[in-house]
C-alpha cells in the first residue's frame, strides 16, 4: 500500500544522542524512527501505523496531517 504524505520542512531533523533516552542500567534504550509517514511525533514512532492495517494492496491512502484518519483512498495507478 502506498500512503501520501506532505512534509513541510524544508531542514533535516537532527536527532541528538545525547538527548536519547537511557535505562536504568546506563545504556541507551531502543528508539522508532517512524517508517508509515503519519506519526503525529515524526520522526518517531507513536504508534500510528497501526491505522495502516486496514488499508487495501493496491491502493493509495492520504491521511489527515497530525491524523489516522483517512481522508482520501484511491486505486494505485503506478500499482503492478
């Protein structure tokens, strides 16, 4: 499935390692990057990919930004 996604940065997002988190024994806990496009935390994971589930092979999604909504669904043209 494919999704559209807008970006409106124009800038690279700086992830800093020494603003990641750590555990209890000192070394750095696990991070999602979010691979979907429609995480309302960019460019971490929230969780929001679970909304992708529903969506149909063959098909092209747009969500509503900051969403899970759906707010467009259409047949993938570029889809073999």
């Amino acid at each position: 499935m494919a999704r559209v996604v807008r970006f409106e940065r124009t800038d690279p997002i700086r992830i800093d390692p020494t603003e990641l988190p750590v555990g209890a024994d000192g070394k750095p806990k696990p991070i999602f990057i979010c691979a979907c496009g429609i995480s309302a935390r960019f460019p971490f994971c929230d969780g929001s990919h679970k909304a992708c589930r529903l969506e149909t092979q063959g098909h092209v999604y747009a969500y509503r930004p900051g969403s899970t909504e759906v707010v467009e669904q259409r047949p993938d043209a570029g889809h073999a």
